[in-house]
C-alpha cells in the first residue's frame, strides 16, 4: 500500500484506487487502522473539514472516527481492552517492559471492578492477569482451575472502557497504580512506570 496526501487529508492507494480516510489515517489501541469512511459525496466540504461527516454526524479529529463508532469501540470491556492493549505491545517490548505492562495492567485493573460478588482471592486474579491474561504466549494454554475461574469472572465483571470518561473512574485507576499489593503507598518511580503505560 501506498500512502500519499492531497488537500491536507489522509488518502490510502490500494490497487490505483483513491479511498478517503477523512481525516487521516485512524488509530485504534495503537493499531493502525486503513478502513476508509464512505462520505455520502465525493466532495469535501467545509463542514467536512470543521469535524462534520455529511449528514451532520461528528468524527474526532485525533483519530478520525465518527462519535457514534468510538462509542461502539468504548463499550468493551476494560479487560477486553486491556487485553488488546498487551497484545499490541507485546512485540516490539523486551521481556521486563512486558512483565511491567502487565503488572501495570492488572493494577489498573483492580479500580475497574464493579463488585465483589463471586471475586476471587486478589492474588489469584493478579497472578492470572500477569501470567495469563496480559501474556499472549501463554493465553491459551492450560491453566490451573483457579487461574480459570478468575479469568472467567475478569470477562464478565469489568466495566466499560467508556468509564474511564468519568473523573471519577480515572482517579480510582490513579490511586490504585499508586499502590502495591498490600494497599501500602508505592514508590513514586514504580507509579510513575505504571502511569506511562496506562
């Protein structure tokens, strides 16, 4: 694929065939996304270039995607997200960045819980979070029972990335990377390594 620039927007040459990406290439969890957006005209218009799809739906500017299709994407899980997240890194990461994201993670994590309702004991769902969940080489491979059940718990007790929205939520996410495991204040260095990557 060959990519150009005309007007100031994004274009994307597959095949001889011009697709506008409206504005630029888009960006979902660090993945480069090349789908075009079919406007309903070929032309660009001034409404078009102030942040408007034609028809009047609004796109974000940093990433190019229309409200209504962020909000989809908002809607996943946080574990889910998460998850994707780890993966995307994984490969380019030395074996203590991954060890440190997934820790970084998992952490995040915890403030992302909705209830305590059938939750496993907070070692076991960190220990399957960072050997597991957060590690795609070992995702599927077989795990011990408890390992299990708490991943399966993690897939359906974490709320919506969208929270993360909320002042709230996102204070909860800060203050639990500012702690180690036994709720004792971390160290300003290991908060700040966990900030970084959340």
């Amino acid at each position: 694929m060959v990519r150009g620039r005309r007007a100031g927007l994004g274009w994307d040459y597959e095949q001889g065939q011009a697709l506008s990406t409206l504005p630029g290439h888009r960006h979902l969890v660090g993945m480069l996304r090349t789908e075009p957006l079919q406007p309903d005209s070929a032309a660009l218009d001034r409404e078009t270039l102030r942040g408007r799809l034609p028809g009047g739906q609004v796109f974000r500017i940093t990433d190019g995607l229309p409200l209504s299709m962020s909000r989809e994407l908002n809607e996943q899980s946080w574990f889910e997200f998460a998850q994707r997240y780890a993966d995307m890194k994984w490969p380019h990461a030395a074996a203590k960045s991954r060890a440190g994201n997934a820790d970084a993670l998992a952490s995040a994590t915890f403030a992302m819980l909705p209830t305590d309702r059938g939750r496993p004991a907070d070692a076991v769902l960190r220990r399957a979070m960072t050997g597991w969940a957060f590690n795609p080489k070992r995702r599927d491979t077989v795990k011990p029972a408890d390992i299990e059940r708490a991943l399966k718990w993690l897939a359906s007790n974490t709320v919506p990335v969208s929270r993360l929205d909320d002042p709230a939520t996102l204070r909860r996410v800060l203050d639990q990377l500012a702690l180690k495991m036994d709720g004792k204040p971390a160290a300003a260095k290991t908060f700040s390594r966990k900030r970084a990557v959340i």
